[in-house]
C-alpha cells in the first residue's frame, strides 16, 4: 500500500463523528437521486475539517457530475487528487467532466492515470480508448 492509499485508508477511518455523518447523509442523498441535497451535506462535512479529504470532495465531485457543473467538477477533483494522489476516483470524475467539456486529451491523460492506479479496471480502459480516439479523431480534422 502507498503512503497516499494509506493515508486515504486512514481518512476513511479517522473521520469526526459528526463528518462521517454527513458524509453518509451525502451519500444516501446522492444514490436516491437528490445531487443538490448531496452537495450541501458534503460541503457541510468539508467545512467541519481543517485539511482537504480526497473522499468528501470527489463525492462532492460526483454530485456535480449529476448537475452538469463540470467546472466545479474538476475544481474539487483536483483537489482530492492535491489531498491523495493515488485516488483514482478524483482522476475518473475529473477525466468524466473534461470529456463532457469536449477537453479529451486533458480526459485521456486523467483517464490513464485511473488505468495505471487500477490495471484491471475495464470501464477506465474504455474511457481511456474512447478519449485517445477523439484525440486522433481532432488531428485529422
């Protein structure tokens, strides 16, 4: 384990008592279909801590995905990836909001990232082929 995904393990684990109940809210929020309620619970929770938490903000990240606000999307991926670098989440949802914004190199240099944190993951290596044939697509444009 690297010290990132260490320290990631430890995030998941050493949480405030009244963060990781927000944080949960936010979750159950997010899978009923209510992005909006998600993103105040996990602003909440973030607001409670004094350092960035790579898991609340890529949540945080997914929820804006739900509302198409790619910007603040990738505003809060990179974050979480400033927080814990091998979370590959961050790098999925951040290559997911470029993409919807038409920047495929920039989704396929985040969507390689998530291929070389999770070799066997399929659907990151189908965004990946997917963004590098746009890029290829663009140059004979």
């Amino acid at each position: 384990m690297t010290a990132n995904a260490a320290k990631t393990q430890a995030t998941k684990n050493d949480l405030p008592e009244a963060v990781a109940q927000l944080k949960d809210k936010g979750n159950k929020a997010l899978v009923a279909g209510r992005p909006l309620e998600a993103i105040g619970l996990y602003t909440e929770a973030l607001d409670l801590l004094d350092e960035p938490n790579a898991i609340i903000l890529s949540n945080r990240a997914q929820a804006f995905i739900k509302v198409e606000n790619y910007g603040l999307v990738i505003s809060d991926a990179t974050l979480a990836i400033e927080a814990d670098a091998s979370y590959p989440k961050a790098y999925y949802r951040r290559g997911t909001a470029h993409f919807a914004l038409g920047k495929a190199k920039l989704a396929r240099k985040d969507f390689k990232q998530v291929c070389k944190l999770r070799p066997k993951d399929r659907d990151a290596r189908s965004r990946y082929a997917e963004c590098d044939k746009r890029v290829k697509e663009a140059l004979f444009a």
